[in-house]
C-alpha cells in the first residue's frame, strides 16, 4: 500500500496583524501583540501581529 502526501500544509500558530486605533473601522484596540513595520490601509496606523483572539474584560 502506497502512502499519498498531502499538499495542504496548516499554520498550528496563526499570527495576524491587527490595527488598534480604537477611531479606526478595522480597529481593535483590545488586541496585543508585537510592533511590526505594517501601518493599517484604513487610518495609517501602525499595525501589530497578534497570535490569538483577545482576552474579554467582563
């Protein structure tokens, strides 16, 4: 029995660049993450790469 390889290869840890200027529509100040060099299309704010969703402050 041959073995076929997959060719879908998956990101265990995703990581996204997230805009936090709360005036911003794309904007989601709650986020964290590290600075990078990006600035948002929307606004021209500096961009921040996030590994995960936000932690809720209820």
């Amino acid at each position: 029995m041959s073995i076929i390889p997959s060719f879908t290869t998956y990101d265990t840890t995703p990581k996204f660049w997230v805009c936090t200027n709360p005036q911003c529509a794309e904007g989601h100040p709650g986020w964290t993450g590290e600075p990078t060099g990006k600035k948002c299309f929307s606004c021209k704010q500096p961009l921040v790469k996030s590994n995960s969703e936000p932690v809720r402050n209820n």
